[in-house]
C-alpha cells in the first residue's frame, strides 16, 4: 500500500504536469539530470556540468574517455525515445526495450545494442545467478505480459518491472541504464514524472536488489523505491514554488 504522502505528492505532480510547459522544463532538464546520475551508477566519470556541456552543446569538456561523452549522449537520446513511447496509447512491447537498448549501447557495443545476449552473465561480488540465455526471449515475454496486466499502483507496477528486468539481465551490458528507463516510461505513461536514483544511493540500491534476489523478500527494495519516487516528486514540486 502507498503511503498517504505518496498519494498525496501524486496528484500534486499529476496537476503540475498537465501543464505542458512545466512538463516541459522538468522533462529538459531531466535530460541531463537522468543521463548524468544513471551513467554514474554505471561507471561513468562525467560530472554533471561535463554531461550537460556534451548533451547541449556537443564540448567534450575535461579529458574523460570518449565512451563517457558517447554514454551521456547515448542517454539523452534513448530517454527522448522514452518520452516519445510514453505517449502511445498502446501497451510497452518488447521492441520497445530493444529500442531502448540499441540507443544505449550505440557507437559503443553495436554488436550487441538491441540485441539479447546470447551467453551468460554473472555479476562480480553477487551470489545471484542469472537465467540461462536461452530463456531470455521467453522470460521478456512474460516480463511484459506482467507489465500489461498489472493493475497495481504505477510506482508499485514500475518497480516490479525493474527488478524483474534486472534479475533476467537480458543484455550482456546495459541492463541497469536500461531497466531504469523503463521504471521511467512505466512511470510517465502514467501521468507521473521519472524517480532520480543518485549515485550516492548506488550502494543502498544494490543491496536492495540483491537482497530482494537472494531473500525473495522484496520489502526493502520496494521501501528504496518508493522514499527515491517522494523525493524526486517533492524535488519537481519544489522547482516551481
Ligand atoms: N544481484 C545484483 N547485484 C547488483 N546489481 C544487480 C544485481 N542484479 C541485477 N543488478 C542490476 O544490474 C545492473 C548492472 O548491470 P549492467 O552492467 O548490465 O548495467 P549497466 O547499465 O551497464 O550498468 P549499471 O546498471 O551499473 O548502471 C545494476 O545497476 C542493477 O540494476
Ligand atoms: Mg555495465
């Protein structure tokens, strides 16, 4: 069950975004926001000046690797395709993740952006074993069958839907960045506004997923999820007082 202040902040954000314009700048600013904290989770050393200078006016500031400024931009172009998918009327498909995907790892894995791996995975330092790469397609299936009868609350929806995604780890890389983008179109194709995972929270979400993978006990991940979802709404209300 949702928490009353979640309900709450809910509507207050449904409001705020039926106007377009505020949607608008949240959604822009976003952009850079989500390119800079999700590929830092990853890895990536970009600060997030450096990211909004890449994203806006293509300077490679500072002398990051290449593949730190092709991943900021990479992120910026799959979360437009997120927007862009979060207003058909009809249900997530797994083209749509591929999609995702494919603009994640573009010009840096091409062999395999858009494409299921077809070898195992495993994680170092976790004890979680992943599914056999056969079953991937099979397991995506069911992935986003669940998605489209699930009929709980969105946040609840998106945040199944991500730990599902990540404990198939259907790619050889890019799964994180992309199960969260998934969270975000779930979210957005829900009249709601994408939650920022911080690269300081990078431990507790971790630890969230592991223990929800090892435990099947998913009660704290869902408490991360939802305490991420009230700040970055309270974050978004706040931008406009
Ligand atoms: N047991 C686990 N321990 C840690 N991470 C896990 C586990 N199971 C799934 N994950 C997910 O795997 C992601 C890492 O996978 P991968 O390297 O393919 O993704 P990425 O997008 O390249 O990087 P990142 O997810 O770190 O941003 C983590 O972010 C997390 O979402
Ligand atoms: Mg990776």
């Amino acid at each position: 069950m949702l928490s009353k202040e979640i309900v709450l902040k809910e509507t207050e954000i449904k409001n705020l975004i039926k106007n377009s314009q505020s949607k608008r700048v949240i959604t822009d600013y976003l952009s850079t926001e989500l390119a800079y904290t999700s590929n830092a989770i990853e890895g990536n050393t970009l600060t997030r000046k450096e990211t909004a200078l890449i994203i806006s006016k293509d300077i490679t500031s500072g002398s990051k690797p290449l593949k730190d400024y092709i991943e900021a931009k990479n992120h910026a172009t799959a979360f437009n395709l997120v927007l862009e998918l979060s207003k058909k009327k009809s249900d997530i498909e797994q083209d749509d993740i591929l999609r995702i995907h494919r603009q994640i790892l573009k010009g840096i894995d091409d062999d395999f952006a858009g494409r299921y791996r077809n070898v195992s995975v495993r994680i170092a330092g976790s004890q979680t074993v992943f599914p056999n790469s056969a079953k991937v397609y099979a397991l995506m299936s069911d992935l986003i069958e669940n998605i489209r009868a699930d009929n709980s609350a969105a946040i609840c929806k998106a945040a199944k839907a991500h730990l599902n995604f990540v404990s198939i780890h259907p790619f050889i890389d890019g799964n994180g960045r992309t199960a969260r983008l998934l969270l975000n179109l779930i979210l957005l194709k829900n009249k709601l506004l994408p939650i920022i995972i911080r690269p300081q929270d990078r431990k507790h979400y971790i630890d969230v997923i592991e223990e929800a993978q090892t435990t099947k006990n998913a009660q704290n991940y869902f408490k991360f999820i939802f305490s991420v979802h009230l700040r970055s709404m309270k974050f978004y209300l706040r931008m406009f007082k």
